[in-house]
C-alpha cells in the first residue's frame, strides 16, 4: 500500500531581528521547513547595536546617578589622604570599558539566540537576501571566488523582518568620529566633554539622559515646544524639568540645519542663525525602513509613501504569502511589537490560533531618568473626544515607599472608561516604570475595571501601591 506523506510547509524569513527571530521559534514549534536568511547576526540591529547596547549603556548610567544621589540617603562615600584626613572620591566612568562590556553583552545575546534557532532546527543563510517574487528568496553569500555564489530559497510563506536605519541629514553627515548616529556611538573611548544632541524624540531624549548622568555636558536640540514630542504631556514636562535640573541645555523649537566638524570638536547652525559649539554631535532624526531593493514592490507588496510595509493586525502584506514584522512594517517600532509580528504571522499562515494585535493594548517606554511607560489611550485622545474617559493623576511622591527611596519625580495616571470604569490607558513616570506599568497592562488587556484593579493586594509599602490608590480614588458608585 502507498502512503502520501504530505511535504512539510516552507517558510523563509528575511532579517534576523526580533520579528524574524520569533517567526523562525514559531515556524520550527509547528513543524514547518525554516529557513532564516540574516546579513549581519541573529537579533539585527535591535540586539548588536540598537536596544541592547543602549539599554546596556542606560544601566550604567542609573548606577551613576545611584552614587550620585546616594547622599541624600545618607550614604557618603570617602577616602583618606597620606595625611589621614577624608576626601570626598572624584566618580569617573571608564566608557572604553563600558563599550566593550556591552558590545561584548549584544554578541553574546546574539550567539544565544543563534543557538537557540540551531536547537529548534532552523537553516540558518548568512547573506543579502531578498523577494525573487511572493514565494522565493535569493541569498547572495559572496562565498565564491569573485563573491557572487547564490543560494535560492522556496517557500509556502516569506516573513520580511528587515528593519531600519538611522535617518541621515544631507547637510550633518555621520563620520564615526565626531558626529554619530546611534549605531556608532560605542567606538567612543572616553566620555564626550560637551554632547549635542539633534532630536529630542525616544532614542535623542534617552542617549541625552544617559550621557548627561555619565559625565557630559549635554545640549539637546529640540525642534518642538518640549522634548518628547507626542507622548504624554505631563510626562515630557516631568522629564524637560529634570533634564534642566541636572544641567542639561534644552534648545526648545530649535532646528539643526547642519553640523560641521571643526578643528576641536563640531558646530551645530540652527535655522535661526544660532550656532552650537560641541566636541561631539549625536543625530536622532529618525529611521528610515529597509525595503528598496530587495524586491517588495515587484513581488506586489504594498508600501507607504515612507517605504514601509502596508500589514494587517496579523501582520500580513498586500500579497497573501508574504508577512512583514518590526520596524519595517508600518506598526509600531518597538522591538516587543516585531517579536509579537512575528509569532503571530507565522501562526496565521500555517492556520494556528491567532490573536490579531490590537494597538491600543501595547505597552511602550522610554529609557530616560526617571522611565516613562505608557498602555492604552491617551490623555489628548480623551479631551479630544476620540475616547470616552475620566482621568485621575497620583503624584509619586506621596508615595510612602518613594519617599523611603528619595524619588522626588514622577507619578502615576489612570484612564478609565466614563460610566463603566473600565480601565482603558494609563501612564507611569518612575523609576523602572518599564517593571511597574504591567498592572494597568493586565488592566487594559482584560478589560478590568478600576473597583477590580483596586482590589487587588499590593505590597505595602511598595511602588505600586500608588497603582491600587489610583484605582480607588476613581471608584464607581453603584
């Protein structure tokens, strides 16, 4: 008797990072042929030069301000002199150091998720790829004599997992020495005397924050009315408040129209005239997605005038056999978003169970000193009418744990459904908010209500205590 054995399905995957990665993991749990097609290393950019060395460098940076503000908590730190008499430490950052650990942490992250693809049995083809129509892939591998060797790659479904880069002014260009983009500011060896800083979005705010608590004199061109331009409004002005209290330079509706290398350092020219005197320039003006010339449009994939992928809540393009995660596709570019594009667009093609993901239950943060962590709808969306809410803000230092701690900055804010209660966003400026927003996360998720969130124990004393205050003071009367 003969038995049809039914082939395996084929899914070839372009670019390693965080979206493509998660496809892989979840193509190989199902059974599929997976082939994953990466020109640099497994995780992207996100692991070897993006999240995980900034991140990297962010930790460093809190650990600095921690000795710093050790004082008001009683802590003081001291040294005898020959004489024996006791001499307050001079704190230095050693960033050669610093660069290196983390590099080395973002390659090491790298090879784990590598190893972890083998194990689940990925094929793994180091080399530029890209759509030789909706179903194959061709790899250059440069393995050849004159590098032009190709492997093909057949498959049922294509994940696109592409990334981006980091935007680059025609008249600042970026040269790895003085004037960087974020992917090249771990080649610095000692901490930039004076940092300017263009673009006061995420990845500007962040890199200035840290900077600043490392040691550097730092101006932070902002062409809005405050940094973080399109977050919540009382967040950023927590943020700006701090920034400025720590010595930071905040050039607010200021725009860079060029900077210039000199003979010391760099020049910034605003729009106005004005010019800035740097030793070092980092430029945070955006990313642009990594789609031309790879074959989208000729394979039928749809894109924005931005040149990023038109997707669907599962993650699906134009053409039914190709899916597109991360900061390519035109969701949101955070990582934990790509790795959930990912899983999902894998699922939705071999027919498993899928959660189409819904933007409004996506938590995001934002690296600074303190962290801002957001979930759900915004205030403005609220008084704009867009969504029907009451709010309530709980400051943080009312909070009998932050005030063990010595926060001094940041609070916590509910949304909540007007009528039923029902928690619908919420905000939190902290310390490690990006550990204490998942709460209100759960909340908005599940659909609880405030009377529900305010039930739940938290730890007294505790961070989130102020989570299940909030909470209460929005009871609903029955």
């Amino acid at each position: 008797m003969a038995y049809e054995f039914e082939r395996k399905q084929r899914i070839a995957i372009l670019g390693g990072g965080p979206g493509g990665y998660e496809a892989a993991l979840a193509g190989a749990q199902l059974g599929a042929d997976v082939t994953l097609v990466e020109r640099e290393g497994v995780g992207g950019s996100a692991v070897l030069t993006d999240v995980v060395p900034s991140k990297s460098l962010i930790a460093t940076a809190e650990a600095t301000n921690g000795i710093g503000e050790a004082a008001d908590l009683g802590v003081q730190f001291f040294t005898r002199s020959d004489s024996g008499r006791a001499v307050r430490p001079e704190v230095t950052v050693n960033l050669a150091a610093v660069n290196a650990r983390l590099m080395r942490l973002a390659r090491q992250q790298s090879e784990d998720m590598k190893s972890q693809l083998i194990k689940a049995g990925v094929r793994i083809i180091h080399g530029e790829g890209r759509l030789d129509g909706p179903q194959r892939l061709v790899v250059s591998t440069g393995k050849g004599k004159a590098g032009t060797d190709f492997d093909e790659v057949d498959a049922d479904t294509v994940v696109v997992s592409v990334g981006a880069r980091p935007r680059i002014l025609p008249t600042a260009k970026p040269d790895g020495e003085r004037i960087f983009t974020w992917t090249q500011l771990y080649t610095l060896e000692e901490v930039p005397e004076h940092l300017i800083v263009v673009g006061s979005g995420v990845t500007g705010a962040e890199f200035a924050s840290a900077y600043n608590a490392l040691g550097s004199q730092v101006t932070l061109i902002s062409s809005r009315d405050q940094v973080l331009p399109g977050e919540d409004q009382d967040a950023a002005r927590v943020i700006e408040d701090v920034f400025k209290r720590n010595g930071m330079t905040v050039l607010s509706k200021s725009r860079a129209d060029s900077v210039k290398r000199t003979k010391d350092g760099v020049v910034a020219t605003l729009s106005d005239g004005r010019t800035v005197e740097g030793t070092h320039c980092l430029l945070a003006v955006g990313s642009i997605p990594n789609t031309e010339g790879i074959g989208l449009k000729e394979a039928g994939v749809q894109l924005t005038e931005s040149g990023h992928i038109r997707v669907n809540r599962v993650a699906r393009t134009s053409m039914p056999s190709i899916y597109a995660a991360g900061d390519c596709s035109d969701f949101l570019p955070l990582a934990s978003v790509a790795s959930q594009q990912g899983r999902t667009a894998v699922f939705h093609a071999m027919g498993d169970a899928v959660q189409p993901t819904e933007l409004r239950n996506i938590t995001s943060n934002i690296f600074t000193q303190p962290e801002i962590a957001t979930v759900g709808w915004s205030q403005k969306q609220i008084e704009d009418g867009i969504a029907q809410g009451d709010i309530y803000k709980l400051p943080l230092a009312s909070n009998p744990r932050a005030k063990m701690m010595g926060i001094k900055d940041g609070f916590v804010k509910l949304f909540a459904r007007t009528g039923s209660g029902t928690v619908i966003g919420g905000v939190i400026v902290a310390p490690h908010a990006s550990e204490l927003i998942l709460p209100i996360a759960l909340a908005v998720e599940h659909r609880l209500t405030v009377d529900q969130l305010a039930r739940a124990f938290s730890v007294y004393p505790s961070l989130t205590s102020s989570i299940t205050d909030a909470a209460r003071a929005m009871h609903i009367v029955n």
